[in-house]
C-alpha cells in the first residue's frame, strides 16, 4: 500500500514536515478510516449511474432537437416536455425532503432541550 502521508501518527514529527499541517490538523487526518471495498464499489455505481443519466439527458435536451423527427433514435427517449418536468419534480422532492428532515431534526432538538430544563 503506497502512503502519501495521510496516514501518519499522531506525534509523529513527520506528520508536520510531509503534509505541511499543524500537529493538531496531522493528527485528525490519520485518524479518518479508509473507505472499504464495498464503500468503494457502492462510490463507482453511483459515479456510473451518474454519468448515464448525465449522457441521457445531455443526448435528449441537446442532441435530440437537431436530429429528423422521423428517425428512430427518437423512439428510445421521451416527449421533450418530460425534458423539463421530470428535473422539476425532482428539485421539488428533494426540496420536500430536506425540509421534512430540517423540521424533525428541529422539533427533536426542542423535545431534548425541554427535558433537559
């Protein structure tokens, strides 16, 4: 396994002269884990997912609209409404939902500090 100096520790005089950190800055990067094979191939799917939808849409927003109505590459994507109102409710669920959990962990938050008092 080939070090790049993250994984030094804490104390180490190294720590300081190879990462050009402060001994407390050192000391918190030798503690973070490394990530794990699963970690790993979970990363990769999401990173290939990513760029097939990314591809998809870029081919269906950008591409589609200089190519013949009639060719028959037009029947492997959607109407190009769908172009618009699928990131649309996309953004909306995802608004939604960082919303709801700012609200729990809020509420929750109020719940602890008025036991605590």
């Amino acid at each position: 396994m080939v070090s790049l100096g993250w994984d030094v520790g804490v104390g180490d005089p190294r720590s300081v002269l190879e990462t050009g950190l402060g001994q407390s800055e050192a000391g918190l990067l030798s503690r973070r884990p490394m990530a794990t094979g699963t970690d790993q191939v979970v990363g990769l799917g999401l990173v290939a997912v990513s760029l097939i939808i990314f591809t998809y849409y870029t081919a269906w927003v950008i591409l589609l609209p200089f190519i013949d109505s009639q060719h028959v590459i037009h029947k492997y994507f959607l109407p190009r409404a769908y172009a618009v109102a699928i990131p649309l409710a996309a953004g909306l669920l995802l608004l939604l939902f960082v919303g709801l959990f700012i609200t729990y962990v809020m509420l929750k938050n109020q719940k602890v500090t008025k036991k605590a008092q």
